[in-house]
C-alpha cells in the first residue's frame, strides 16, 4: 500500500511532514521537514525513496536523480533521518554542510538507502498528524490481542503427514471395498456359470438318452419313430468280412452292417453251409464258394440270395487278427467254454478259461474265434468269432483318421474297390455305434441243407439287411437241393455233375446222419412231376418220390442214402 498524503494540506502551506520508519508496535513515524528544503513530491512507486522528481513542483529546482544500484547519491539531498527504535521519541540528526542532510532514501525492495543498520520497513498506512487518519481500534496492552495486519505475516505451506496419512486410509478403504465388491461379482458369476453349465449337461444328458432311445417311457414313442422309415427305404452300409484259419484250414463269415438312418450297427454271421447260385446255375455253399470263387464271386452270390448290396470285401487271417487285438490292447468277452491252448501240451492249464468278462489276448483272441469244440455245430464257433469281432470294434477307436492309421499299420488284406481309408471310416462308425450300446450280433438261421426260410429268415434278411430271398424265375432250370446221407463224401459232387448235366440247378444241402434209403421230396402238386424227373436222373425208383417240406430256394429236395449208387445215374 502506499503512504496516505494529503496534497490539499501541502497546496495551503502546511507544514509538511515524511515518513521516517516505525516503531516496535509498527506505527510509522513522521518527522517535520524544514522550510528551507524545497518540498518533494513523490509518485505512487517511488515514495519517500529520494529519488526522481515531482512533476508538479514549481520553482528552479532541478529534478535529483537516484542510482539505484550505484549505493550512492548525486546532487543535494535532504539529511538522513534517524528514529527511536524503541519508539521513545523522535530524533533529528542535522549534519552541516550540503551532503549532511539526506531525505529518507530506500533500494527498489523497499530499504533504506542510509548507512547503518535500520529495521525493514513494512509496509503501511500512514498518515499526518493533522488530518484524520484511518480508523484504528484500540490495541490491547496484552500482546496476544494485537492488531496484526496481513502484510506484517508471510505464509508458509507446510506438509502435513497427518494429511497423508489420512489420504492413505481413504485409499486403503476404498481399495478394500473395491475388492470386496468384486469378489462378490465374482462369486455371483461363478454360481450362474456353474448353475449354466449344469443345466447344459442335464439338457444334454436327456436329450442323448431321448435320441438313443434310453430314456425310461419314451420306448414305445421311440420304436414307432424308428419305424417310421420303411425297411427298404433305410440306407445301410455293408462290408463282408472272411476270417480265415490258417492252422487248421476253415473260414468264417460275417456281414457287418451300418444302418444309418436307425444309427443301428449289426454283424449278421453266415453259416458256411449257406447255398449260394453260381453265375451258371450251379448252387454250391459259402465255404467252397469263398474257397472256388474268391471274395469277388462269393460277395455277388450272396447278393443274389439275400438281396443285399455288399460294398467291399475285407480278408482277415487269423494272424491279422491276433496282431489287431494286441494292438488295440486285448479285449473282454464272456466266455462260453474253455480253450485249451493249441501250442500247449496235454493237461495244461486252458489259454481261454470260460467267464464273465474274461480278458484275451491277441493269441488268446483267435483261439476262441476259431474254436469248435468235439460234436459242436459250426454255428457254435461262428458266435464266438462274432463275440470277438464285437469286442474289438468296442475297443477299437471311433476316429476315422486313427482307424484308418490301425488299418494301415497291420496292413490288411482289402479287396478292391474297398480302399483302407473306407475300410478305417467304416470301422470308426461301426465303433461308435458298439461303444453306445447300439450294436448288436444276429445269426443268419439257415436249414440243415443251406436253403433259407422264409419265415425263420424274415427277422434278419428283411429287418436287418432290407433285403429279401429271391426266388428263381419261372422260365429257370429246376432247383434241386441236394444233402448227403450216405456216409460217402464224394457222393455229393457226383450227383451234382449227373444233374447239371440233365439240366437242373443244383443247390448243396450239406452232409446230416447216415439214411438206408434216399428221398426225393416235393412241396408243390405242382412240382410231382419234376420230382420224378430228378428221381429218373439220379437212378433212384418212383418209390423214392414223396410230397414233403423242401427248402424255401428250392424246388425238389434231395437226400443220398446209402442206396444210392452214383454209377447207374
């Protein structure tokens, strides 16, 4: 702030009066100036300073001049003013001579330009004696209650670690809540995923259970949807597959089947004593078909029977067998009868012993597929071998690349056009559908002379292959079936040459128990004459001749005794 002066006072001739410094309590103090000296005036930022002019001073004074960095002063200059700095009183000190009086002097920060040390000078209001100062309040004899005015004060910002501390806590608290929260959110996602997930798994579980048909009182509604799709219409995928002994001599033959419109995989066993029709007419069995013909020629015979579309063929040797199941890593099988172990000696312990869930080997494996045991009917061994092949698609796996990649390592016997990778895919499937329960064995029932019935071979050819037992054209060669009973074996091929030759298809009926007499057996009125034709053929009396159950292919039925002498045919 800057000095308070009254110029209405100066301009009357009053006497003037100039700051010289303060008292303890802060009061300015005033001194007279001598009416000798010329008055001065001073500006708002150079007051009571000594330096510069006033510019509205009259006379021929000349205007001092102030170096305000020289220390020193130039021209005439009022003296130096001094002060009680107790406050006691005021004191001039007048020295002679034109650089003994000096005017109150002070640097651009406020100083008094003077020698010797003098208080700083704050900066107040002040005021001449003869005027009305401002207003001030009494002051307080005790030093507490004094007047301080802000100038008199410096502000210093101090850190506050109390500040701190508290802006910390604040911190920590919000942080711990923050975290609090979120673990709540946490929690609460969590228990809706879990609720999700397990929601998803019974949704899921149901619905498989629905779609494989498993699901407790939803049978019936399932079978009529199976239905639904007639037998024929119902696309299937079938593969034949020939194991065969190469010990003992023998095959075995089954039909592998891929409904895939059921989701349904069967292995349909053939009996080797099942009568096929050659290309010429000629009906022979599955076993000497599959050892005459070859695959190619077995699998179209079979499709003229059954009515199927066999896809390919694929050869298995027993070798390959036993190198499949220890690749796979054994396989489990309930057991029928014990096996004894063929490298073995007599009165060893069995290498197949009968049981549940008995664990076999590959060695093991074909030994219980090829086994018949003494008196046993070839049907016997044809279920175990369909008991293994079950056990190794169970255990064999459901991916297409890795089934493809078992087929390649062992090198399988694959008859074209059926190539490994669709023999591995065809595998992959078959195993997905053993591994779920949908897959089931069926053995194909054939008459004790090969020929198939109608009504026992429904379930299997038309159920299960969509297929049915053609019958031979009305404008075909007679079918004669023909079964041995005479206790020689070549019997069988002689009257097969001695009737192809009178114009007749021949059908092998197979081998049974010795018969004194022969029989020549018709079902049709139709048929007697016929009947008697074949009996003249095979040199056998009218007597032989009788109306009787033949064979659902067959027209005549034939049965060798040991009567029959093949040289008078």
């Amino acid at each position: 702030m800057n000095d308070r002066y009254d110029a209405g006072a100066a301009g009357h001739g009053a006497d003037q009066y100039e700051l010289v410094g303060y008292d303890e309590y802060g009061r300015p103090v005033y001194r007279q100036v001598p009416q000798q000296q010329t008055q001065q005036q001073y500006d708002t930022y150079a007051q009571q300073q000594g330096y510069g002019y006033d510019p509205y001073a009259t006379g021929s004074q000349q205007p001092q001049h102030y170096d305000p960095y020289a220390g020193g002063d130039t021209g005439q200059q009022p003296p130096t003013p001094s002060y009680d700095p107790y406050g006691t009183g005021t004191h001039q000190q007048q020295h002679t001579g034109t650089h003994q009086q000096h005017a109150a002097q002070y640097d651009p920060y406020g100083r008094t330009a003077t020698s010797g040390q003098q208080p700083r000078v704050a900066e107040q209001t002040a005021y001449i004696p003869h005027q009305a100062g401002p207003v001030e309040e009494p002051v307080s004899q005790e030093r507490g209650e004094r007047d301080y005015r802000t100038e008199q004060f410096a502000f210093v910002e101090e850190p506050d670690q109390d500040s701190e501390d508290v802006i910390d806590w604040l911190k920590f608290t919000e942080n711990r809540t923050e975290r609090r929260e979120e673990a709540k959110r946490r929690a609460r996602a969590r228990v809706v995923a879990l609720v999700v997930v397990l929601a998803l798994a019974a949704a899921g579980g149901v619905g498989y259970l629905w779609y494989a048909g498993k699901l407790p009182g939803l049978t019936a509604s399932d079978d009529k949807k199976d239905t639904a799709t007639p037998v024929g219409a119902q696309k299937r995928d079938v593969i034949v597959v020939h194991l065969h002994n190469t010990k003992k001599g023998g095959t075995s033959t089954a039909l592998l089947v891929d409904n895939t419109t059921t989701k349904q995989g069967t292995t349909v066993l053939l009996p080797n004593s099942l009568a096929l029709s050659g290309d010429d007419g000629s009906t022979t069995t599955l076993a000497k078909s599959v050892d005459d013909d070859g695959s190619s020629g077995t699998r179209d015979e079979i499709d003229t029977v059954l009515g199927t579309e066999i896809q390919g063929t694929w050869r298995l040797d027993t070798p390959y067998l036993q190198n499949l199941v220890d690749l796979i890593g054994n396989i489990e099988v309930d057991t029928d009868v014990n096996v004894p172990d063929p490298d073995a000696k007599k009165g060893t312990a069995p290498l197949v012993r009968k049981g549940k869930a008995q664990t076999l080997s590959g060695k093991s494996a074909v030994a219980y597929a090829t086994y018949q045991g003494s008196g046993e009917a070839q049907n016997a061994q044809l279920e175990r071998f369909g008991q293994v092949m079950q056990a190794v698609l169970r255990k064999l796996t459901s991916d297409a690349q890795g089934a493809t990649t078992t087929v390649q390592t062992l090198g399988m016997i694959i008859e074209p056009p059926l190539t490994d990778k669709d023999l591995g895919a065809f595998l992959a499937r078959l195993a997905d559908l053993a591994k779920g329960g949908d897959y089931k064995t069926a053995l194909l029932p054939v008459r004790t002379d090969g020929t198939l019935s109608a009504q026992a071979s429904a379930g299997v050819v038309k159920d299960v292959l969509g297929g049915t037992a053609k019958s031979p054209d009305k404008d075909a060669a007679i079918r004669v079936s023909v079964r041995n009973a005479s206790g020689v074996k070549d019997n069988t091929g002689k009257a097969r040459v001695v009737l192809l030759n009178g114009g007749f298809t021949f059908l092998e009926g197979g081998t049974a128990s010795a018969e004194a007499t022969s029989k020549v057996v018709y079902a049709d009125a139709a048929d007697k004459d016929d009947a008697a034709e074949v009996a003249k053929t095979l040199g056998l009396s009218a007597d032989a001749v009788a109306k009787g159950d033949v064979s659902a292919n067959a027209d005549v039925s034939v049965v060798l005794g040991q009567d029959y002498e093949p040289s008078s045919s």
